[in-house]
C-alpha cells in the first residue's frame, strides 16, 4: 500500500477507524400506520453519515434519493460534503489514467 506523505495523521480507537455511511429505507404507507411487513420497504429514502470524532466528522442532515439508481449519486455527495477523500485500491487505479487525452487541434 503506497503512503500518504505530507498529510497529517492521528490516533484512532478500535470503532473510529472506520468511516460510516447509512442507507435508510422508508417503510411508511405500505401497511396502516403503525404496522409493517417484515423485510419490505420503498425503493427510496435518505442517506446520513455517522458521527466520528476521529476523522472529525458530524453528521448534518439526511440527503434523500428517490430510487436505487440515485444511492450511488448521493453518497458521493454526503461524502463531499464532510470532505471525505476516497483513496482507489489496486482494482480500482484501471479505471484511473495520469496521462491526460488532449485534442490534437
């Protein structure tokens, strides 16, 4: 694993090492008010990132999505928006290029 120089770096407890986000599903309207099925919910609902004291992280709130293809949109967003810097591994750098395409015009 290549290391990260120049950038500072601190103690971790065993839990904050890890950095959390969460998709919550709703599951209102689809029974009466006050029951559920077990196991169903709508394809839509909000995701939050969890508080964690060492990355300096807290939450603010939920940004929804409105279908599974929208998850993927929304994440990176809550991510972006706490300043979280996602670092590609091994399988990822493929899809990754230094050399930039220039026009030849």
């Amino acid at each position: 694993m290549a290391k990260i120089v120049d950038i500072e770096s601190r103690e971790a407890k065993q839990g904050e090492r890890m950095i959390e986000v969460r998709l919550r599903f709703w599951t209102n309207d689809i029974v009466p008010k006050g029951r559920i099925v077990p196991k169903h919910a709508w394809a839509s609902g909000v995701v939050r990132i969890a508080s964690n004291k060492s990355h300096g992280i807290a939450p603010s709130n939920p940004r929804p999505f409105n279908s599974l293809l929208d998850v993927g949109a929304v994440i990176e967003k809550v991510l972006i928006d706490h300043g979280v810097v996602l670092h590609p591994d091994r399988k990822m750098q493929k899809y990754f290029s230094i050399n930039t395409i220039r026009d030849s015009n």
